[in-house]
C-alpha cells in the first residue's frame, strides 16, 4: 500500500556566489526568515522548514504556492533527488517522476540503449527492457530512429522519446512538475490518453501545477506551500474555493 509520510522534514540550500542578483535574493530570503547560517557557518536559504504531512493511498494531491514557496523543491525531495537535512521521510512504494523526463539520459547512446539501462537501473530484466523498448517505439513513433544516437534528435524527438519511457510504467506514486503534455497534435492525442490513465492507474499522486482546472479536473487535496512552509491543507473546494 503506497503511502508518504514526512516528519519536521527541512531542506536547505548554500548560497555560494555574492553578486547583486543572489544579494537580492538573499535580501528578499531573510525577510521571510529563510536565511540562515548552518553548523558550518555557511549562508543558506530554507528552502522547505519543518514540513509535517502525510499522504495515503487513493489520494490526488495539488502543491500550489508562488514561484520559490517551495513546491519543486518538495517533489525533487519526494523523488530522492535532493535529501532532507533535517526531519524523516517515509515513502512506501514505487516511486515513478514526470519532473524531468529526459534526466538521466545518454546522449551518445541510442534511444533503444537509453530505455534498457533505464529499465534495468528499476530492477527489469535485460529482456524486459528489450520488450518495453519495442512499445515505446511503437508509441512514439520514432520507427528506426529508435537505434540512432539521441543527440541527433529533434526537440520533438527528443520530447517523445523521453514522454513515452516515463510513462511506460505505471509507479505506485506518480510525481509531476506541471502537467507534462508535448509534442505534434497528433502525438498530443495520444500523450493526453496515456497520461490520463496514468494517473488513474497510480495509488497516489502529487501535482506541482499553477493550472486550476487541471486540479479541479484531476485532484482531491490541495497543499498551499508559502516560504518552505505548508500555510493550507484540505479538500479542493477549501483550499481554492467554489469554481467560478
């Protein structure tokens, strides 16, 4: 049974570079309290302070909050990407991310190459991975350009190679930076299917979005983050009010 469970968690970043731009930023940080000194008397930015929730299976989660309150920061936490410096974090289940899809590919390998190693670092068999890749060539549409070097792909190439192994595998928790939708109109069509059953399919999902209709359309809890702190947790309609 999936489930994520965060306890006092916080997460800090150094600020390393002083010109006028980062004094600004850090100006602007410590009038919110985020800036601070660490046990190594470096300068800081909290960037998510002391964050205590819990999220269980079958729910559909929405991060909203200004640009900096600390909403990608929190998923990149939640995918392994950043560690926490202080608090406890559990997480029960496959964990699948739509943040990036294109990190961690290869560029001087073939898109073919490419989806086995990605399909063996999540534990699947060399000959899973050589099936898979035969589906996500059929989806994306990429024919014998599957077997070419990634680098000599278009943006859009590179937009539907990357769509079709991210969604490939349903996780049990889905996370997602905006909602991922790329590419010509005909691919679109079928991108918006595959997500949408996606995201049904999921046990749990956590949304980082600015797009109300998609959390009307798609969520069940909005979590508000302001300054790396959760300041509104409840159902849709509480958090952002009746639809107009």
């Amino acid at each position: 049974m999936a489930r994520i469970e965060a306890a006092d968690l916080s997460v800090e970043f150094p600020l390393y570079h002083h010109n006028a731009r980062s004094l600004k930023k850090r100006i602007l940080a410590s009038a919110s309290g985020r800036l601070k000194s660490d046990e190594e008397n470096r300068v800081v930015v909290a960037a998510l302070r002391e964050l205590n929730l819990t999220i269980g299976q079958g729910e559909r989660v929405a991060l909203v909050g200004p640009n900096g309150a600390g909403k990608s920061t929190l998923l990149r936490v939640l995918a392994g990407i950043y560690e926490p410096v202080a608090g406890r974090l559990l997480i029960e289940g496959q964990i699948g991310s739509l943040i990036d899809p294109a990190a961690g590919m290869d560029s001087l390998l073939t898109g073919r190459e490419n989806i086995i190693l990605r399909c063996l670092y999540r534990g699947l068999t060399e000959k899973q991975g050589i099936a898979l890749a035969e589906s996500i060539s059929e989806f994306s549409g990429l024919g014998e350009f599957l077997d070419v070097p990634i680098r000599g792909y278009s943006a859009g190439m590179n937009i539907r190679l990357a769509f079709a192994l991210a969604t490939a595998m349903t996780p049990d928790i889905l996370l997602m930076d905006e909602w991922f939708l790329a590419g010509d109109a005909d691919f679109m069509l079928r991108a918006e299917a595959r997500l949408a059953q996606l995201v049904t399919d999921a046990e749990i999902l956590v949304l980082a979005t600015h797009d109300m209709n998609i959390i009307r359309k798609w969520c069940t809890r909005v979590i508000r983050l302001s300054g790396g702190r959760i300041v509104e947790d409840g159902s849709v309609e509480k958090v952002l009010g009746p639809p107009e």
